[in-house]
C-alpha cells in the first residue's frame, strides 16, 4: 500500500457530525466541576518543616529553578530574577517572607543547584504579572471540604495582611492555607 491508500483509508468524519459534536460540547456545563475545583483542590508543597497550600485555579504554573540573577539592594526576600522560556520573572524566598528559612547566594549570583528538589510556584497578579515562589517541594494535589480549614484571625508580619489565612489538621499535621492575594500584596509592598 502507498501512502495515498492510507490516506483514502484513514475514516472521515462528515462536517454534519463535527457540528454537532460542537453543539453537544458547548452545551456541557462545566460551572459545576469549576466551582468545585475553585473550592475544593490545593497543591500541597513543602517549605522548611512545614506543610502549605494554595488554590489550584490561583496557581498559575510550577517550574524548577537551578539559577539566576540577585537584585542588588533589595529586600531581604527578593532572591532575584529568573528566566522562564524567555520570561523574566521575580523571584522570591516564601520561606523568608514567612520568617522560615532562607537561600542563600554565592558571589552575587544564585546558585540554588545544591538544594533538591527546588521549585518554584509561579503565581499571577490581577495585571498578568507573574510572580515565582521558591519552595522546598510539592506533595501533591489535595481536595480539602469546605469546612476543613479554620480561619486564622490575626495580622501579619510588619502590619503586612495575613498571608497565611488559615490551619487545617491533616491526620495530625498542621496544613497552613495561603492567601494568594495578600501574598502577592506583601510582595508589591516591598517595592
């Protein structure tokens, strides 16, 4: 068989039944499993010895990082920059920021390649600008009910918002629940 025998081979589909298996798509509602997933799902990560998460739908992206460029005379938390497929992206130290841990330089530029399993959470503003966390490591993605977690009554570091709005227990660890809008708040806030 040549190749224009397969091609006459291969099974068509007629415009007609395209059409209204485009109807029959376009009429599913979908509201229902993304209100559910906007409640429901979190990405689970490591930072330091202790357990966070955030919105999967506020999540933008997770990325690994080896490297990048500090900013000289910054604040504390900001590591520096990162380049993403040709996107420069801020780069910060959660962990700093939550008064954990740090990373630390080496000769002015970051070399984060002795840390495992460094990733970063890639998060995005209401503008479009996207924003890298570093963390330690993912866990994984976790459905929580809507009354797992409870609500955490206090300010922040600094008179910083609460970037850390709420604790939930987790077969006896503490589970902390990130604030996506007051965490990059804070950050806008060291500029």
């Amino acid at each position: 068989m040549n190749s224009n025998e397969s091609v006459l081979s291969t099974p068509f589909i007629p415009q007609k039944v395209l059409v209204q298996r485009a109807a029959e798509y376009a009429a599913l509602d979908t509201s229902r499993l993304t209100e559910q997933w906007s409640e429901d799902e979190w990405i689970m990560f490591k930072l330091g010895n202790e357990t966070f998460v955030i919105s999967l739908l506020q999540l933008d992206e997770i990325a690994d990082v080896s490297n990048g460029v500090i900013l000289p005379h910054s604040a504390p938390e900001i590591i520096g920059l990162m380049n993403l497929r040709a996107e420069i992206i801020l780069l910060v130290d959660l962990a700093k920021l939550l008064n954990i841990s740090s990373f630390e330089a080496i000769d002015g530029s970051l070399n984060l390649s002795h840390k495992i399993n460094q990733q970063v959470l890639i998060l995005k503003d209401q503008q479009g600008n996207r924003t890298g966390f570093l963390i330690n490591q993912i866990k994984q993605a976790q459905v929580f009910g809507k009354d797992f977690f409870e609500k955490k009554l206090h300010a922040g570091a600094n008179g910083r918002k609460a970037i850390i709005d709420a604790t939930g227990d987790l077969q006896g660890k503490n589970i902390n629940r990130i604030n996506v809008d007051a965490l990059l708040a804070s950050v806008k806030e060291l500029f």
